[in-house]
C-alpha cells in the first residue's frame, strides 16, 4: 500500500465480495475479512521520498484504501490493518509458535524491493538481472536472517494441492505452484533493523524485524483472534481471493506456517489474472493505467462492476478499452437490462398486474454450478443470457398487442410469467451489481412503478 489502490486491488476486492454475496444469497453465514499490510521497506522507502512519518503515511494511506472499499460497493465484517496494536502482538506470538521451524543463517544474495522478496540466482538470471514487474535491478544483499524452513513441510503442501484439499484455481496455476515448491529454498523471514526499522520487531531479537510478508499473511487468522482463540468456526477460509503476482506466497509461506502452527490450509485460493490497457501492462511511464475511481465518478458503481465481473474473466489475464466499456454500458446495461425493466414495468403498470409472489424464487442450478466453482465472470454471463432471452420474449409475446386486442387472461399470463423471470434473473445478479438489483425489487415492489430515469442513460 505504499501507492494509492489501483484496479487490481479493485478486482479483489470486487470478487471477494460477490463470493461473500453469493453465500449471504444461499443463506450461508459469512465472515469477510479486508485489510491493509502496513509494514516493510517499500512503505518506508516511500514516506522518507515523501518526507512523512512513516505511522502518519500509513494512517493516511489505510483511511484511502478504506474508502475505495466503500467506493466500490464492497461490504465486509472485518478489516485489519497490520499496525494494530492487536495484530502486532499476536503475530509475534505466532512466530514464538513457529520456532522450531526456524533458524538464523547468513544470506547472500538477491532481493527485489518491489516485490519485497528475495530472488534466486535462477530468477536473476532468466531475467537478466532486472525485475520484470517493477523494471528495476536486483538488490545484491549481504545479511543475517531468520529463515522458516520450508523444507519441514514441502511434502504436505505438494500433497495438498495434488489432491486438492488446498484447491488452486485456475488449474493452470496449480502446475506452477508445485513447480516453483520444487525449487524452494528455506524463506528467509526477517530483515536486520540496521536496514530496516520499520516493521514488528522478532520475538528475543532486538537486532531484527519480520519479513513483511510473515506480517502481512497472519492477518487472515490474526483478525479472528488467533492464537488466543479458538478460530475452527471461521478456519479454514473457504477462499482467498489474490493475484497471480502474489499467488506464491499464499500457496507456499502461507501453508508452511499453518501447518507449523497446526491449523489447516485455506480450502480454496483463488488466483485472478492482470488487467491489460488496450492489449498492453498498464504503466505510469506510458500513461495508459485506467482509474477505477474515475470509471465509477463518470459511469456509476454498477456499471464498473458489470463490466469488470463480466467482461474480465476471472482466472485470466484481461483486456479493458474505453471503446469496449462504453459499448457495453449502452449496448448491454442501458439497452438489455434497462430497457427491459422499463418496457416491463410500463407495461405492468398500464394494464393493472399485480406483483406476483417471488419471494420463494429458487436458483438454478446452472447458476449455482458456476457459482461454486467460482467461475463469476461466466455465471454472469449466463445470467446476462436470461436477460437477453427475456428481451426477446416480449418481442416474440407483444403483450401490448394483448393488451389491444382484450386478452386479459393471456396478458395477465405473458406478463406474470416475464416478470418472475425476471426477478430470478435478477436475483442472480444481485451478487454482480447489488444496488441495481436492489432499484430492480423496488421497481416491482407492492405497485408497479415504472423508473421515473432510465437506470443507465446512455451516455
């Protein structure tokens, strides 16, 4: 967090909470944690550049990061930030808890403060010394370490992806988590406090600080109250929602320390790919990195939401144009769903409907079969089909042709049928965009009232 939150945090962010939606939607009792890590030498780099309080920086930035949560609709029941006095604590006990699996050693080597990890020679050398994300060079790095020995837990973490307990989605991605596992050294855990103050200092060691990333991966237990409660109604999370760039450190660290600490691993991690800009990695120096704040100030929260849920895959790497958002803000949100609602509504309205009972409406199961697989960005798509078959319904029906003709009972019919499909139909959406949904129900509350504005004007 040591920049202000981009549209990768938003794409988290937004598929956890339709996760977190979905399971409210069965009737599941959800648990959401969200947070800021707060530690380490980016951070610390970034607030002496800034000449701030590194504490005042961190302050500022958690209030920012608070606020694009809300932004972007995102509703949870937990936040953390690394900084809490609570968490500090608890992750020093965590690592008292850990010490038989750790050891001091000198390293000697390469690190990448972009990353903020450490890089073997193998990864210097494939790319030339220069770190691909960040464009910078390697650090050479001469120090003395605490490591948690990773080798103490390799063959149940390659055991528990193989047979899926610890379930790594995409599948792709599986293959290379237990391709980067072979090649894992012993993790190095701390950073000398001569190089680096800002950070929680080691258990019995006042000459080190954590591994920002020991910090930063305890939160997820570290919130619930561990170790001093008993966390077996919340742990293990059914699924943590990360990008691919960090996938590593949940699918490798993360295991090693819950099975050093005794708790079982997380049932699902589920890795979301980049989004691109007109086919290239969004960068600063090219000046092609798309706002998410400006989207939703210039086009509303739920059209951000449709199409980043629905038109960036979920598992993949993805491509964004204003020429393709506009085009489906008003050739799919304003003219399919928008529409239909208003051509439904008007309809209902004029010819005395009454709102049938939906209230026992049920999922289908095709719907339900995405969900679970967390392939969000096709139940969308399969919903959206609904939509546009309900579209062509109306058409092929012309109930104002009913309505003209006196065909009371088969219009009373036509209509009660269109819209119950389309309060399923809209019940599924609800995870998608929520407040959309939610302006749907009270269109087609106790009276029918057709919108007074168009859902989504076309812009």
């Amino acid at each position: 967090m040591n920049g202000n939150p981009h549209i990768g945090h938003a794409v988290d962010y937004c598929l956890a909470d339709v996760c977190a939606r979905y399971y409210n939607l069965r009737g599941d009792k959800v648990r959401m944690q969200a947070g800021t890590d707060e530690h380490g030498s980016k951070i610390a780099q970034k607030a002496d550049e800034l000449n701030i309080d590194v504490k005042a920086f961190v302050d500022e930035k958690a209030g920012a990061f608070q606020s694009f949560i809300a932004k972007l609709g995102v509703e949870y029941t937990d936040f953390v930030r690394t900084t809490d006095i609570a968490h500090e604590k608890r992750v020093q006990k965590i690592w008292e808890k850990l010490s038989e699996h750790i050891y001091k050693d000198n390293y000697e080597g390469w690190y990448c403060t972009g990353c903020e990890r450490f890089i073997t020679d193998k990864e210097y050398e494939e790319n030339d010394g220069i770190c691909p994300d960040h464009q910078k060079p390697y650090e050479k790095l001469k120090e003395e370490n605490y490591y948690l020995r990773i080798s103490d837990f390799k063959d149940e973490i390659r055991k528990a992806i193989q047979t899926d307990k610890m379930l790594i989605l995409p599948e792709f991605r599986k293959k290379e988590i237990l391709k980067l596992l072979e090649e894992s050294p012993d993790v190095s855990i701390s950073r000398p406090k001569s190089q680096l103050e800002w950070g929680i200092p080691v258990p019995n060691d006042d000459s080190q600080v954590m591994y920002v990333w020991i910090d930063a991966l305890s939160n997820y237990i570290t919130v619930l109250g561990y170790p001093e409660k008993d966390i077996t109604a919340w742990w293990p999370a059914t699924a943590q929602f990360v990008g691919k760039d960090i996938l590593r450190f949940h699918t490798i660290i993360w295991p090693a320390m819950l099975l050093g600490l005794g708790l079982s691993l997380p049932k699902v991690v589920v890795s979301h790919g980049m989004i691109l800009a007109d086919g290239q990695k969004m960068s600063k120096s090219i000046g092609n990195v798309v706002d998410p704040i400006e989207v939703i100030d210039s086009y509303g929260l739920d059209a951000f939401r449709y199409y980043f849920l629905r038109h960036i895959d979920t598992f993949n790497d993805s491509d964004f144009t204003w020429t393709k958002f506009e085009d489906a803000y008003n050739n799919e949100l304003a003219n399919d769903l928008g529409n239909l609602v208003q051509r439904l509504a008007t309809l209902a309205s004029k010819n005395n409907i009454s709102v049938p009972d939906y209230s026992k409406i049920k999922l289908s199961a095709d719907y339900l079969a995405l969900m679970d697989k967390f392939e969000f960005a096709k139940a969308f798509d399969y919903v959206w089909g609904k939509i546009q078959g309900l579209n062509r319904r109306i058409d092929e029906e012309k109930p104002w042709a009913l309505a003209k003709q006196g065909e009371v009972e088969k219009l009373e019919k036509c209509l009660t049928c269109l819209i119950l499909d389309l309060m399923q139909a809209n019940t599924e959406l609800s995870p998608f965009i929520p407040n959309t949904s939610s302006k749907i129900k009270e269109v087609f509350s106790d009276m029918i009232k057709p919108p007074k504005t168009p859902l989504f004007p076309k812009k």
